[in-house]
C-alpha cells in the first residue's frame, strides 16, 4: 500500500507514524515505510487497506498537545 507522502509524519527519533480517522478522533500509528516514488510512500506495515489516512495536517495534530507539555520560560 502506497499513502502521499505528506501523511508521513517523523519524531525527533526518525520514527514514522501516520494518522488514521477514527470513531472518536485520531490515532496516531507506528509504520514501516518502504521505498517512495512520484510523491508516495510505501507502506509495509501498521495500517489496513480500509484506513482513513490523514493526508494533511498532520504534524498539527502530532504537536497539538505541544504547549500543554512545554511552558515558555519567563
């Protein structure tokens, strides 16, 4: 299976993930990534063929608990 690579999201650690529309929100799934070509991106494992991939935004939703973890220094 082949998502556009815009639903790749990496952490600090280089790990991918995508983000997958569930019932109740989104849930964020570990993937094996495999070879890219013409702006898509192989996936080898952790997701099913049926998943509604969040293809945009991505990283907004990686990093939305963000400001919750990290306070500013004053």
């Amino acid at each position: 299976m082949a998502v556009p690579a815009s639903a790749i999201i990496r952490d600090q650690q280089g790990h991918a993930f995508v983000f997958i529309k569930g019932p109740k929100g989104y849930i964020k799934r570990p993937v094996r990534i495999g070879p890219a070509s013409g702006g898509y991106v192989g996936v080898l494992s952790g997701i099913q063929p049926a998943g509604r991939v969040v293809i945009h935004g991505g990283y907004e939703l990686f990093y939305r608990q963000f400001n919750k973890i990290y306070k500013a220094a004053d």
